[in-house]
C-alpha cells in the first residue's frame, strides 16, 4: 500500500463498489420488467444481493479492525 493511503481508504473504495453493482443489478432488473426478459430481471436481482453481501462484509471487516486495532 502507498504510504500516503490511510487504512480505511480501501475499505472506502469497497463501499461504492459494492454500491455502484447494487445499482447496477436495480437497472438491469428495471430493464428485464420493461423488456419482458426474466433472465435479465434474475440477473439484476442476484447483482443487486451480491452487492448487498459484499458491502455487509465490507462492514464487518471494519468493525474488527476497529476492535483490533483498540486492543
């Protein structure tokens, strides 16, 4: 890691990664109702779930840092 980067920088970048594909699976699951294509729609749901876990994760991993970085 640059030493410039603090340690909470890549778990900024993470967030809105997670976030942009949670956005990404809300359009394609727009996108698959205008359409009539429930593939599409399928997919955009499971984007949109992995984006969700991911960012759950992501939250996580921050608390325990938290914690252990405390100790």
């Amino acid at each position: 890691m640059h030493p410039r980067i603090s340690g909470s920088f890549p778990l900024i970048l993470g967030g809105l990664h997670d976030r942009s594909r949670q956005a990404a699976g809300n359009v394609k699951q727009a996108a698959g109702k205008a359409m009539d294509k429930p593939g599409l729609h399928a997919e955009g749901v499971a984007q949109e779930r992995k984006g969700e876990v991911q960012q759950a994760l992501g939250k996580g991993k921050d608390a325990v840092k938290k914690v252990v970085d405390k100790a």
